[in-house]
C-alpha cells in the first residue's frame, strides 16, 4: 500500500481544497474549504462559472451575501463528490462577535438545507476565539455542527471541548512557522512543535473523556502528517495528498491514547482563557494574522464579486 492507503487504516483523511476536481482521486470521506481557498479556486477557469452564478442568482444582493451563495455552491459540488461533510467559514470578520456567528451559521445552514443538504453534513468553520466558542456552543446546541478553527494552543482546545464543540482543527504548520522564525530551528519529526501540540491537544482529549474530534490542519509536509497518524482525522491539501500516494514506505500508527498520563485537568473560564492565551505568544500570533488573513482574502473576493456587477 502507498503511504495514503496506509494513513487511512489509523486516520480519516480529508482533503484541504476548494478545488473539487482535485479530490475524487485521494477518496477522502471529508473535505474542509475556507476563504482562501475559494479565492484560488475561483481564479480558475473551470470555476469561473460557479461564481458567475451565484453573482447572478444574487442581483441585488449584498457581496457578503453572494459569498455566502458561492460557498455553498462549492460545499454542494463538493459533497456530490465524497460520502461525509464539509466545513464552510464563516466570514473571520465576525471573530469577536457571539451572536453575529451564531446568526451566519444558522443562515449557513438554512441554505445549505433549501439546496437539499442535511445539516450533519456540514461543519461550520468559526475562528477559536472566546466568542467563536461561545457561538459554536449555542449552534452545537440546535443540531448546528462546528469545526473550530484557527486554533493553536491547549486552551482553546480545552474550551471548544468543553463546549461540546463537534470538531477541532489545531494548525500544524502555523505552529511550526512561528517556531521556525523565532528560533532558525528547522524542525523535523516528532520535534516539531505543531506536531507535537496536536498530541498533547489528542492525549489530553483521550484522558479526560472528550468526545470533540480533533483534526490536525495546516501542513507543510508529510513528516508532519506521518507524526499524527492515528489523530482522529487529518485534513491535507491535494499535492500532499499526492505525495502520499506516490510514496510506498511503511508508517505506523503514532497517535494512541495513553494511559497514566500527567496531565491535570484544566477547566476554563473566560478569564483563564484569555490570560492562558496572552502567557503563549505563539498562540496570540498566529489567531490574529489568521484572522487578518483570510478577512484580507475575503475582501479580494468581494472586489472580484464587485467587478463583476
């Protein structure tokens, strides 16, 4: 078996991409989107069409709402193509903002529903922030599932867990981009630090009982992915994919839960949170040029959606 039919024996691989032509190949059982990957799928031509409808099934519209069509254009296609869910974002601008999450999520979800998707096919993608996981609560709560993203450190992972939180995206490359930057430190293996921060995040799950998925996001290569087989699930884009699939050696299973672990439980508060957040400057970091990131990607989609008017 190549290095992909293995990982699927320990791990459900789902494909990182709003480029849905590119996952049948991989078979994964899910797939994950968020705004810059659908900036650069609908810079494609065979995608061009997508966006040119649903900025026509949208005349008068705003462009956040044309977005919001787009992205269940793409979720629906998506879904014809794999037998699980996919995660659509909601738009980072809303970080900080409880009720205007839980508002688009619920909006998210209609649409998805008056296109003929059940809702448990679908996990809407919040930023791990206090007030993204305090409307990932209230959503789980209607039947609303959730993939919290951008997130980076144990307290947000112990947070979204227990708010009973469906699905966890820790991101592995981040993590090991600001460690590489601040110490020159080339990190391979099990030393990587974002490897390393997905099994403390999955032990600490296994110990205490959570029953929130983690899925390990954001790599920069198979080392990493290799290091985290066993992790609920990992989500991959499709030239690591491909990697994986052109390469036959052995991998093993990694990620197991362990017995007797040293962990003390931590429960969190909005307080701990946002003081255990400020102590990891990593964490702090990289949650804010993530949300920065893909707002900046949003506002490249709302000129084109503009242009196009």
């Amino acid at each position: 078996m190549n290095q992909l039919e293995q990982l699927k024996q320990f791990t459900t691989v789902v494909a990182d991409t709003g480029d849905f032509q590119s996952i049948q190949a991989f078979t994964p059982r899910d797939a994950t989107t968020n705004p810059s990957l659908i900036l650069k799928a609908v810079q494609k031509e065979e995608y061009k069409p997508l966006l040119a409808k649903a900025v026509a099934d949208s005349a008068g519209a705003s462009t956040g709402a044309v977005i919001d069509q787009l992205l269940i254009a793409f979720g629906v296609e998506i879904l014809k193509i794999i037998p699980g869910r996919v995660s659509t974002e909601i738009d980072a601008a809303l970080s900080f903002d409880t009720q205007a999450n839980i508002d688009k999520g619920r909006e998210l979800i209609a649409l998805y529903e008056a296109a003929g998707i059940d809702r448990e096919r679908v996990l809407i993608k919040i930023a791990a922030t206090w007030e993204g996981i305090r409307a990932a609560e209230a959503l789980e709560k209607e039947g609303i599932h959730c993939n919290l993203t951008l997130l980076f450190s144990l307290p947000q992972a112990i947070a979204c867990a227990e708010a009973n939180v469906k699905l966890i995206s820790p991101f592995v490359g981040r993590i090991y981009d600001w460690y590489k930057k601040s110490t020159g430190i080339d990190y391979t293996g099990a030393q990587d630090p974002g490897v390393q921060s997905v099994k403390r995040i999955y032990q600490h799950y296994r110990k205490f009982g959570y029953q929130t998925e983690v899925m390990g996001a954001s790599f920069r290569n198979i080392s990493q992915i290799t290091e985290l087989a066993g992790c609920d699930l990992l989500t991959i884009s499709p030239d690591l994919l491909q990697q994986l699939a052109d390469n036959d050696s052995p991998i093993e299973r990694k990620l197991v839960p362990a017995t007797g672990t040293p962990v003390e439980r931590v429960g969190i508060d909005e307080k701990t949170f946002r003081f255990m957040m400020n102590e990891d400057a990593m964490a702090t970091e990289k949650l804010a040029e993530g949300i920065r990131s893909f707002c900046a990607d949003s506002g490249k989609l709302k000129q084109i959606i503009s242009g196009m008017r």
